[in-house]
C-alpha cells in the first residue's frame, strides 16, 4: 500500500490516516511556507498569545519537514514530500498522477487499489484536486475525522470512489485505445511535442490494436476447421502513418485534451522553427494523460 496525503494547518490527521492501514511509503502533498525566515521572526515577536501558535501553522513546508521525521521515526516508513500550489488544484492532480505512474512502473503489479489518497488537510483546492485524482486512478480514498465527530468510533473513514463507466467502444475496429496510447505518449515526451518527433516515437514499435478472432475447431471426421462460435482476442500492430496520427490528434483536439501550436521550437541549428507543428496538454489533457483509459467518455 502506498498512501498520499494532503496537509494544511494540522498535520495530526496525517498520522491518524496511517492507522487506518498501514502503508510501505507515504507521500505528502504540502505548499510553501507563508512567510520567509525573517518575516516569520519579526512576526513571531510582534505576536501575542494564541497568535503565535498560528503563525506556527501558517509555515506549511516547515512543519511538513518536521511531520516527515516524526513519521519516518514512528511508523518506519519510508516519507516523501511533493510542495504544490495552495489553490491550484491542477498541479495537486499533476503531481499525484505522477506519483502513481512513478511507483507503477517501478512495480508493474501495482494496481489503483494499492493506493489510497488521504484528503483531509489542505485547502478544499487541494482536497478538489485529490478527489478527481482517486477517480482517475481509481484508488482508495480516505477522510479523518475529529475526535467529536468520532464519537468513540474509528476515526479514519473510506469514501466511496465512483467507478469509472466502462467504454461501450473496446470490441474489434474501436480506435479509442490508440487514441489513449497517443495521450499517454504525448504526456511522456513531455510536452510540448513536435509533431514529427511523436511520430517518429512509434516507428519502431507500432500501435497493439487488440481485435476478435473466431476459434476455430480442426472436425476429426471431415479434417476440416469448423468455427466453435467462441471468441479470443488477438493483438495486432499496426505502423502509425502521418495520416492516421492526425486522425487521432484531430480526436483529442475536438475534445479539448490538446492544443496545436506552430513556431515554439527550434532547429537543430538551434534558429526559431516557425513552420513545425507542436502538441500540448490542455489542463483537461493533463487529467487524462496518466490514466488514458478514462478518455472514453470525452472523445
């Protein structure tokens, strides 16, 4: 299990979100601190009671540095820290999609499941952007309550995660898998990408298009193959040619995933490339790239 966790101003609900189940590594999603080491100083001597202890809360990277060892001591775990915007709910989502592509590929066998997003602290930007983030990878989704609103009961509760509706359009001739290949490539040659340098990204390898093929049985009276009526899949590789990239890229620019830019680049001369064609993430694209298979909805 390895769990992600938001943090504001307490950092105790990250702790009681480790009970719950235990993880083998714990990533923390903190922001900056409010203040700079001097302006932190001169407010700390200017304040009086209770303020104090606030403006203590207020330096979220501080404190977020300390929680880590705290963790690392207590549970043994292994502890990252991941600083995110405060209200940029895009990069909370960004930086996790990227978490769990990181440790799936690390471990192949790892499955969203094998994830759980602890959500409570930070600010509801940042609660917005682990919520989406859980449905996209579909992973478990955790929330700590206070001791009042416990009552003597557990205090780390499971959300439920909606699952994601299964595409009506996987049997044989959809395109809708080479169209979420495309995304995820576009996301890994981290845009933006010239037009040329995706295509050429697929020359070697070609594009696993999974299609039905009938089984056939050989008859022992007649010799003959006779079909059983069942059905298996069969993967088959088709080279992707400038014509069928721009279909796809037409797919994803219609449902507002990328946008297509000319002139950004340079040659290999290093002079301003004003004719090439370049390809980026939208923030929806960005959504979509880790976890391509949730695109069958919007194309």
């Amino acid at each position: 299990m390895i769990q992600i966790a938001t943090v504001g101003d307490t950092q105790i609900v990250v702790k009681e979100g480790l009970r719950k189940n235990p993880p083998d590594k714990l990533f923390i999603l903190h922001t900056e601190n409010e203040r700079t080491k001097s302006e932190f100083d001169d407010a700390i001597e200017k304040a009086k009671g209770k303020e104090k202890d606030f403006l203590k809360t207020q330096q979220y990277k501080n404190n977020a540095e300390k929680l880590r060892k705290e963790i690392v001591k207590e549970f043994e775990i292994q502890v990252e820290l991941v600083k995110v915007g405060k209200y940029d709910t895009y990069d909370v989502i960004r930086e996790i999609q990227g978490i769990i592509s990181k440790e799936k590929r690390k471990n192949i066998k790892l499955q969203g499941k094998d994830f759980a997003i602890n959500l409570t602290g930070g600010t509801k930007a940042m609660v917005a952007g682990a919520a989406c983030s859980a449905y996209l990878a579909q992973t478990k989704m955790y929330y700590v309550l206070q001791y009042h609103e416990a009552k003597g009961k557990e205090l780390v509760i499971e959300l439920p995660v909606p699952p994601r509706v299964k595409s009506r359009n996987t049997i044989s001739g959809s395109t809708e898998s080479t169209t979420s290949r495309i995304l995820a490539r576009i996301w890994e040659l981290n845009p933006p990408v010239s037009r040329t340098k995706l295509l050429e990204s697929f020359d070697k390898e070609g594009m696993p298009t999974e299609k039905l093929k009938a089984e056939k049985k050989k008859d022992s009276k007649s010799g003959k193959y006779k079909k059983t009526g069942k059905f298996k899949k069969k993967v088959e590789f088709r080279p992707i040619t400038t014509t069928l990239l721009n279909f796809h890229l037409n797919k994803l620019e219609e449902a507002g995933l990328i946008v297509r830019i000319k002139g950004i680049g340079k040659t290999e001369s290093g002079k301003k490339d004003r004719k090439s064609t370049f390809i980026d993430l939208t923030e929806f694209g960005h959504l979509h790239a880790a976890n391509p298979e949730a695109i069958g909805d919007v194309i």
